[in-house]
C-alpha cells in the first residue's frame, strides 16, 4: 500500500519534485513548475507533524556509523514512517525518537546535522508558499499563518524591535520528550530556508537556544555563524530587521496564487477546536510576556464571555490552559537547560520565584529545583543501564 501510494504521488509532482531538486529556483525562460494537486499533501492532524523533517535520520546515523535499524527498534519507532515525507507521525515520537539517537550517539548536534540537508522544501505545502512570497516578511508570517498544515504541534511567531526582527519556534503540545532536540532541528531549518531566500552566506546575528550548553560549542558555532545563547529561555533566530523587506529571487505570484488555494482548501478539511487554537496563542504570547485572557480573546476577534463559553462547552477554562501551558513550558525549560529558577519566573509572568514555586509545587508535587534534580538522576540512570553505542556491522 505504500508503494502504491508514493506512486500515486510520484506521478502527480513528478514537476513539483524536479524543481525542488534543482533548488527550487525558477529561471526566467523557463515555464513555472506544476503545482501539486491536493491530493499530494499530507492532512496533519492535531498533536502530528509531517515526517519530512526526519527523511534524512537514517542516512546521517548511517554516515556516523550507527545502524539506524537497531535504533529505531531500541525507540520502537517504525521506520516506514520515514519513506513518505507526507507521513504524519505524533509529535511526542517523533521528540522521543531524537532524543534516544541522541543519547545513544552521544552526539547533541544530531539536530543540526539533519537539518543541514533541509530547505524550504522540507515544509511542503507551507514551504512552496513561502518561497513564492514576494519578500521575506511576507514569506514568514505566510508560515506562521500555515505551519499547521505541516507541524501541529509548535507554533512560529514573529517579532521586531528597533533594528532587529526575532523568529521563534514554540512547542505548544504537552509532555513531549526531547522537546530541547526538536527545537535544534526547527532553528536549523529555519537557518537553512533563510539561506535559501538570501543566499547560503546569511547567518543570524544572534541565535538562542533552549537546551544546556554541550561540552562542545564547535559544531554548533559551526553550524549557525553567529553568536549563541544556551539556557535561553527561547528558540529563536534574531536578525536585522531590514532582511524582512528583501524581494525573494524567482518567487512566481501565480504560484504562490495556485498554492495558497490549495491550503484554503486544506484548512477546511481540518478544523480546530477553540481550546487547541488558545493553547497555541498562549504558547506565543508567554514568550513575548503578553500572555492573556484579553489578549487571546482580542486575536480571536471575540468578546471575552464568548471565548470562555466556547472553552466551557469543550470542558475547559481559559485559566486551565494558562496553567497548563506554563507548567509544560516551566518543565522543558528545568529538564532541557540550566536556566535558573528566578528566570524562568519571571519568563512565565510570575512575580517572583516564590510564587513560581508554589504554583510548580501545586501542579507537580515538588519544587522546580528539586523536580529538576530528580529528572536528571533519572536521565543519568538509564544512560547507565543502556549501551552507548549502537555500531553498525
């Protein structure tokens, strides 16, 4: 059945897939490519990203010298998800499978090798608006409308001050492991699709990342060109403002025209309840510290009262979700970084740490600092009791 159905796929973006191979650039005699039928894209439902991101895991754990097999088998992840980058596959497995590679290579920068072979390809549909928008700006808030499409599980927002623009990539599912990997791989591709837009010498001016600085910075320095924050309490490329308003070279208006019918019409197909929608806002606006009731009803264009009776008949509360989502953002940041306690109060909109500690206490049982330890010694126990090393033969 597989077989047949990348067949099927095969014969509808045979145009599609050629352009993409040669860069997705359009030369200026040449006709545009044929955009794919709807039929050729991924419907990705709530908690599923499209495996698109992973196609090159076993390749590059291969070129380590690590048979993916053993180790997919170790992660009981089914490897045939892999063939088809239109499979969807759980957002929580696909953290899960990333952080066993990881720990079983011991190579933190798994992430970023992976996403070194990713493009704006990798985001399918979302990527081929992006790439036939007119600027940059355009490009990015088209992604941030449409990434669901492509990643139901985190959410890209979008900021500028001054002289600088700051994209974020935030993880609004709950419980996922391996949250710190996944957030590598979302920068690196963004890197990767900015270099593709402003050629492969772009580099961020700054880049934060959420996860413990590693033994070793190189490859990671390596890989960004820029100046990095470990501990942060974001995922985020910060960069000059001015980029945003730079023309896309190639991008063809009756493609992007063509494509962005087919995700109208891939919207409709797959409608969201309120409670997901809020979680999503409030994933965004804890990061730009505007996290609120007001707030989220106001980007819904709905009164107060409506929001929260739309949220009671799905058996929820809005002050439900806040606390949920501070609770699972305060977790990755204890489990994956450094960061101190009172930081990451004030990063949730506390007053202080003690009332972060309270609330943490409430949801978890245990104060942060005394949850974080107790991950780590749970983390450091079964490094212990697995082998290192999974060699290929």
């Amino acid at each position: 059945m597989l077989a047949s159905r990348e067949g099927t796929r095969s014969t509808i973006c045979d145009n599609y897939l050629a352009a993409r191979a040669a860069g997705n650039i359009l030369a200026r005699n040449q006709p545009p490519p044929a955009v794919p039928r709807i039929e050729s894209f991924a419907r990705v439902g709530e908690g599923q990203v499209r495996a698109s991101p992973l196609l090159s895991l076993p390749d590059v754990l291969g070129e380590l010298g690590f048979d993916p097999k053993v180790l997919f088998t170790e992660a009981a992840f089914d490897a045939e998800l892999l063939r088809d980058p239109e499979s969807t596959i759980p957002f929580g497995r696909a953290g899960a499978l990333l952080a066993h590679c990881i720990e079983r290579t011991g190579r933190p920068d798994l992430s970023l090798l992976m996403a070194q072979r990713c493009d704006a390809s990798t985001l399918g549909i979302v990527g081929l608006l992006l790439r036939h928008s007119p600027d940059i700006g355009t490009a990015w808030r088209t992604a941030i409308e449409r990434l669901h499409l492509h990643d139901r599980g985190a959410v890209i927002t979008l900021q500028t001050s001054g002289a600088f623009a700051m994209l974020d990539y935030n993880i609004y599912q709950r419980d996922i492991p391996g949250a710190g990997q996944i957030y590598l791989l979302a920068l690196g591709i963004a890197q990767r699709i900015m270099q593709g837009l402003c050629g492969p010498r772009w580099h961020a001016t700054e880049v934060h990342l959420p996860v413990r600085r590693p033994r070793s910075e190189a490859p990671f320095r390596r890989f960004f060109g820029a100046p990095l924050r470990f501990n942060a309490e974001r995922a985020a490329l910060v960069f000059p403002a001015e980029v945003l308003g730079r023309c896309i070279p190639g991008a063809d208006p009756a493609v992007h025209k063509a494509v962005a019918a087919l995700a109208a019409a891939l919207e409709t197909q797959g409608a969201r309840d309120v409670g997901t929608s809020v979680r999503r806002a409030l994933r965004s606006m804890l990061v730009s510290g505007r996290a609120s009731e007001e707030g989220v009803a106001a980007a819904f264009a709905m009164h107060r009262r409506t929001l929260n009776r739309r949220l009671r008949g799905e058996g929820t509360t809005f002050r439900r979700l806040l606390e949920e989502t501070r609770f699972d953002f305060a977790r990755h940041l204890l489990r994956d970084t450094d960061a101190a306690v009172d930081v990451i109060a004030s990063g949730l909109g506390y007053s202080g740490a003690t009332a972060f500690g309270r609330a943490f206490k409430r949801w978890s049982g245990q104060a942060p600092q005394a949850w974080r330890v107790s991950r780590a010694a749970g983390a450091e126990a079964r490094a212990a009791r697995s082998p290192r090393r999974a060699r290929g033969t």
